[in-house]
C-alpha cells in the first residue's frame, strides 16, 4: 500500500526527541512521595469536615470523599488504562489479531487526539484535512486553529446521509496534500454509521499517503461488534477515536482515546 508514515507525517514529528520525565526511570508503587516532582506528601487541598466529609459551600456532602491520590502525578504511559480499554474493544469480530496498549493514545478527551493528529502530519499552511459534512464542527476548528485548509465532500443526503468513498478517493487522488480524512460513525448530527466498506475503499487508495480518522465518539448507541478499534491492527493508516464523554456518562473525566499502529501512537505520545 502506499502509505508510508516516514513522509507523511512532519519531518520535525519525526525528528521528535520526546520528553522524559523521572518516572521513565524510577517506578513509584503509590507508596512515596516523589520530592523530585514537589508533589504534595499531606494530600491534595480540598475542604474537609472533621469527620472527613467533603465541604461544598455551605453544605456537606453525604459521602466520605476518596482523595483518589489527586496529590500525586499520574502515570504518564496510563498502560493500565489502555490495557482495560484494549479488553473493552478486542472483540475479534473484525479481525483474529489482538490490540494492545502500544496501540493506544488517550488524551484531554477527543478534541485533544483531533488536534495532536492535526499536529503530527499536517504542516500549517501547507498541508489539508478532508471532512464530510454535516460533520463534528471540532475538526474545521482545530484546522483553523493550526492553519489547515480544510476539503470538504458532503455525505449523500439521498442515501441515509452515508459516505462518498468514491468522491472521497477522488478528491485525495487530485491533491496529495491532503493529509486526514475525518470520518464520524456513528455521524454527529445524522446518527448513520458509516458503512465498513467505505472505510476500507478509503484505506486501500491506490495513491494517497494519508491516514483515515474514524470518530466513533458515539459507537456505544450502535449494534454490538460496531467498533472498528480492533480493525487498526489490519491497517497502518487507519485511527479510531473513542471518548468516555458520552454512552459511559463521564464527560467530567475528559478522557478520549485514539486507537492506532504502535508507530502513530508513539508519534502521538
């Protein structure tokens, strides 16, 4: 296939030196105080009654409040969390292969994996996105935001608002500049999945040099076995973005998730 990630994404991505932090090197069990990141050794300054009851205002809560380690830096890799979110999605309904947390990046919710993928492949100025509207507005946002000209090739209104993959591969076949095509299954606002084989008629361009995003911020409204998360072990070129924001119920959390190859998932760490 034509997709090579060593000239698709930013050559100054590539060349990356990531930032490394003491617990690259020093594994803390939860037990110590890590002086060396001025954590907190008394716990994280919330308001507490003397039975240990959060204050709110000037009410109390009814439930003892779990300081939850918040005094503490978290894990910067969050392999367990990825480790539970690959089990969540190894389904096997869409390939016999088995993701791991190597496949993972999870970051400020959804938003932040649309724009980190912004960063690593697009140049501001130079480089394109391909969306399909009616569409999640974040895309052209975080576009503009980084000087990303943004393709778009409208869903068929006449066809359940579905894919163009047909017009999609020709738009990338014209202009290999365009670098992302954002694809929402289930659609946000039109609730359509986008249909499998659309996606993998997008994947297989003959041509283009580019990855495919599928958002699936809203796959846990599909059947069961919709997810094409595990489906990134088959395709180089293919990421899938999940949130916790919305069938989980825990927007407040801003936990999104990207699954990938382990090559765009370390660029995206």
């Amino acid at each position: 296939m034509p997709f090579d990630l060593s000239r698709c994404a930013r050559p100054n991505i590539l060349a990356l030196e990531p930032y490394r932090c003491a617990r690259d090197d020093y594994k803390d069990d939860g037990t110590n105080i890590l002086l060396d990141a001025n954590e907190n050794a008394y716990g994280p300054g919330l308001a507490l009654s003397e039975d240990g009851k959060l204050v709110n205002g000037a009410r109390r809560a009814d439930v003892t409040i779990d300081l939850l380690g918040l005094n503490r830096y978290p894990d910067p890799h969050q392999h367990e969390l990825k480790q539970l979110l690959c089990e969540l999605r190894n389904t096997h309904v869409h390939t016999e292969k088995t993701i791991t947390p190597e496949n993972l990046f999870v970051g400020v919710g959804s938003d932040e994996a649309i724009d980190a993928l912004l960063r690593a492949f697009c140049t501001p100025g130079k480089d394109k996105i391909l969306t399909c509207p009616p569409t999640y507005g974040m895309y052209s946002v975080s576009a503009q935001v980084n000087d990303i000209e943004v393709v778009k090739v409208p869903l068929n209104v006449d066809d359940g608002f579905s894919a163009r993959a047909d017009k999609i591969n020709a738009r990338l076949a014209e202009d290999p500049s365009i670098k992302l095509v954002y694809l929402c299954s289930p659609g946000n606002p039109t609730a359509n999945l986008v249909r499998k084989e659309d996606v993998q008629k997008v994947l297989e361009h003959p041509t283009w040099n580019g990855v495919v995003v599928l958002d699936e911020a809203y796959i846990d409204f599909a059947p069961e076995g919709s997810s094409l998360a595990e489906w990134v072990a088959e395709w180089p070129n293919l990421v899938v973005m999940q949130t916790l924001s919305k069938a989980f119920g825990l927007a407040g959390i801003r936990l999104g998730a990207a699954f990938t190859s382990p090559e765009v998932a370390r660029l995206l760490n």
